[in-house]
C-alpha cells in the first residue's frame, strides 16, 4: 500500500502548527518526509500523528480528528 504523502502547507493545516514547527519536527525527525524530483518535502501523513495522546490533546476525541483527517484530505 502506498503511503499518503501531503506539503508542508497541507500538514500545517492538518494539525493546525506553523511551517516552522512542521521545519522543526522534520530537522528533530518526529514526521517523516520524502523529497520530489524537484526537491520540494512531502510529509507522509501517518507520521504526522503518531503518538495517539498527543492527537487526543490537539484535536479531543477521535472521531474529530477522524472527520477533520477525511474533510481536508
């Protein structure tokens, strides 16, 4: 199965931080990323939420998160 892979500006909107914050985690490698043949990252998505008490914190119960995730993907 291929793994989603989104930009910078889509992850920020997905877990409502900053680019810098999304420039930190990839430079403190808690997300995963891939860079294109133009040199552009790409986040994969399920690096973004790896830690389930962490998402429950920012986004409150699961299905929140589970119908945010769907709207904007």
């Amino acid at each position: 199965m291929e793994r989603k892979a989104v930009s910078i500006v889509k992850a920020c909107e997905l877990v409502g931080v900053s680019r810098r914050t999304i420039y930190n985690w990839i430079t403190g490698g808690k997300v995963e990323y891939v860079r294109t043949a133009g040199g552009s990252v790409r986040i994969f998505v399920d690096s973004l939420w790896r830690d389930p008490q962490t998402l429950e914190a920012m986004f409150g119960a699961r299905g929140d998160l589970h119908a945010n995730l769907h709207k904007t993907l």
